[in-house]
C-alpha cells in the first residue's frame, strides 16, 4: 500500500479521470449481409472491431455467409458495406471458387454502378490457405504486415477464417497436456484477432462445427451459453464444437440450424383439412450471444426461417429479401 501510495504522489497523473475520446463515443461500423432480415439479427450487420462466430453443421451455409460478407464489404457505407477488401482464411478444401463467382456475378449485376470498368469484386478477396493451428498463430506476423502495408485498391477491413474447428478437431487428442495447449492457442490466436480488430477496425467473422449432445446429463455439453437452453438442428440435439474456452474467446456467436416441415394448401369441400403436404427445409439464424450487438427479441433470441431454395430469408408475415 504504501508503495502504491508513493507511486500515486509522484506521479499524480494517475489520479486523473480517463476521458473518451470522440471516436470511443462513436457506434461500432458494422458491414451489411444483404438482407434486412439477417441484418436486424445482429442489429445491423457484422460488427467491426469484435469477434464474431458462426456455428452450424456441415451444409447450412456458414461459407455462404463468409463469401457474402467478402464480397459485401467492398460496397461503400451508404449501401451497407465498407468499401474494403478482405483477407480469407480458409481451413476446409477446396475453396469454394464457383459459389464465389456466381456471388460475385449476382453482386455485379445488382450495382452496376459500384463495380465499373469490368472490375470483378473477386479481386478484393484474398485469399489464403490454413492447415494447421499453429501455422494459424505463426502467420499472425504476416497478416498484420499485410493490414500495415498492403497497397490494395480498398484497404483489408474484413478476416474471415472459414472454419476455426477444422484446424484443431483432428489434431488434439482428449489428453490433459493437449487440452491445456489447445486452449493456449485458442487465446493466443483470438489475441492476436482482437488486437488486429480494435486496430484496424476489422471486422473478423469465423465459422465453427458442431458436435452431438450424447449425454442426457448435466455434464460440459449441456452447459448454458448465451439465451439458448439447447441447440437443435436437424432433429438432432447439438453443441458448439471447441467448447467452452473457445466460447470464451469470441464476442458474439450465430447459430444456424436447419430442420423440415411440412407445408401445403387447404382443402376445400366439406373435409377442409391440409389437403397436400410437401416437407421443405428451412433454416434458422439464432443470435445466441453478443457483447456488441443488441438482440432484436426480448428474449435475446432472433429465429430466422431461411428457403434455401430461393436462398431468401423468409418473414414470418413478409415476403422476405434476397440474400444476393
């Protein structure tokens, strides 16, 4: 205390009140995906200077998201975007190369006047390949010379890694030692994310998997994080991969789950029963937590239904809006 006490009074500075600067009092920028719908998820768009997470099974549509917000960014902030480039970081193989130019195509078509000159918004997408977690973190050092100096048409405002699960699933065994190194990778690597974010005012979005809930117990799977008691997709009851260290380690987290239903036309007649029954899939956009972002339900909980076949995300009382 008294060390303390002699630091204060020779160094009164340390009394004064931190003030916030104009920029601290300014919102986050956040990056649009197209659709008010998902937009009004996540209070309107991505948001810059955090970390946010998309969890889903395999095929719901977590790269669709990272290719959109790519290509989105580069649009100017009047039409939702950041007028910015993107870094890709991709786990998963192969990339995605069509989807990307059929997304890029549609985004053309849709702003003829934003993209001139046969510019083709691929280019302020680049890209790069991650195979395991520790080239992860040993490539931290070049991304950030990347952000300092790169001398691209739009500055890099936008790192997607697509997906965090796939680098560290098969490589650590169920071992106390490799827990205890895992988790000081997630922490190492979110550190250095976070750090880039709040710097360069990024946006960074990654995609996670998910596993089984197998135990019907109170064990770690059934752990509460965020507004959702359980997760379900697919008929099936699920949980983030990565568990809880990783939840720890990012600021907001998506859940996109998918189910059946069935849907048809009334009868007619005495009978007037749902003469014709046809199961389609929809999809489910869930915002499960955030430190950024204001759920658009009291409950903190926004459910979206998603027609995959129109790739639209559906209202429950409009027509919806395209995700292109």
């Amino acid at each position: 205390m008294s060390g303390a006490m002699s630091q204060i009074q020779s160094d009164p500075s340390t009394l004064r009140p931190a003030f916030m600067t104009p920029q601290k009092l300014l919102p986050d920028e956040k990056c649009s995906l197209g659709c008010p719908i998902l937009d009004c998820c996540m209070g309107g768009g991505i948001p810059c200077n955090s970390i946010t997470e998309i969890v889903a099974e395999s095929g719901s549509g977590k790269t669709q998201f990272c290719l959109q917000l790519s290509l989105r960014a580069q649009l100017p902030p009047f039409l939702g975007g950041l007028s910015a480039s993107s870094l890709y970081l991709y786990t998963e193989f192969p990339f995605p190369t069509r989807r990307l130019h059929q997304l890029s195509s549609a985004l053309q078509s849709q702003y003829p006047q934003i993209f001139v000159n046969n510019y083709d918004p691929c280019d302020g997408i680049f890209l790069q390949s991650v195979n395991t977690a520790d080239q992860l973190l040993d490539i931290m050092p070049q991304v950030e010379s990347f952000l300092e100096n790169s001398k691209t048409r739009l500055p890099v405002r936008v790192i997607v890694i697509d997906s965090m699960a796939a680098l560290f699933r098969a490589e650590f065994d169920n071992t106390a030692s490799d827990l205890i190194r895992r988790s000081s990778l997630f922490f190492k690597i979110s550190g250095k994310l976070k750090e880039f974010a709040k710097r360069f005012n990024l946006v960074v979005l990654v995609t996670n998997q998910v596993m089984d809930v197998v135990d019907s117990g109170e064990g770690a799977n059934e752990m509460r994080i965020g507004n959702l008691n359980g997760m379900y997709s697919s008929g099936r009851r699920i949980c983030p991969a990565l568990g809880l260290s990783w939840a720890n380690c990012v600021n907001s987290r998506l859940f996109l789950s998918k189910d059946e239903y069935e849907s048809g036309s009334v009868g007619g007649g005495e009978k007037g029963f749902w003469e014709s029954t046809d199961k389609k899939r929809r999809w489910l956009l869930l915002l499960v937590f955030s430190s950024s972002t204001r759920p658009a339900l009291s409950d903190g909980c926004t459910s979206i239904p998603v027609r995959k076949e129109e790739n639209k995300a559906a209202d429950r009382e409009s027509g919806g809006s395209s995700l292109n």
